[in-house]
C-alpha cells in the first residue's frame, strides 16, 4: 500500500522529471524509468484515495445538451419523446429504455458504453 508520503514524494518527483524527460529520450534511460515508477505510484495511490466514479445518466445528459447547445425541448423533438420525458431522465425521476438511451447517444453525441455504465 502506498502511503500519503509516498504519494507526495512522487509527486514531486514527478514535477522534478517532466523537463528532463521527452518522447526521444530512450526507455531505459534512468529518468524515464524513474518517471514511469513514480508515475505508477501517484496512479495506484489515486486509484484507491481519489477514485473517479462513472457518471450517472443524468450528469451525462445534462453534459452533452451543454456541449451541443441544445435545450430539453429541442432533444425531445429530435428523438421523439415528450420534453416531460426528458425532465424525468435528468431529474432521475426515469431511466431511458434501451431504444431511448440509443436515441440519446446518437442525437447527443454520447458513448453507448459510456451511457451504459460498461
């Protein structure tokens, strides 16, 4: 288990390494493989202290109506369902049937993978 230390010590590690070390320079070169390691360390230590859960199907809604610039209505009419239907997505109220999800993903822009939590 990686401790705090351990994790802040990388860190700054990091920082130290990243102007010395590019894409030219060979993978066994000492400061490359120590970037790698200490790379793996923050990564590990992240991973167990900071995970990052997937989002749910309303933050991913919400975000790509924000990203295409379109309102709940406009979504509603492109797929066919009733703005109400939309609200209920969003709001958590309803998850989307299979079709409907697919009719999301396409028209937002979405990954099916992502939309299904895979």
């Amino acid at each position: 288990m990686i401790t705090k230390n351990q994790y802040e010590f990388a860190l700054a590690r990091i920082e130290e390494l990243l102007p010395i070390v590019d894409d030219t320079m060979p993978a066994n070169d000492k400061n490359a493989i120590e970037l790698t390691v200490m790379s793996d360390i923050v990564i590990e230590y992240e991973k167990e202290h900071f995970p990052i859960g997937k989002p749910a199907i309303p933050e991913l809604i919400v975000f790509y109506l924000q990203e295409s610039k379109m309102t709940q209505k406009q979504l509603a009419q492109k797929i066919g369902l009733s703005p109400s239907r939309i609200s209920d997505y969003i709001s958590g109220r309803a998850e989307p049937t299979l079709k409907n999800a697919g009719l999301l993903c396409k028209t937002l822009g979405i990954s099916p993978y992502a939309m299904l939590a895979i």
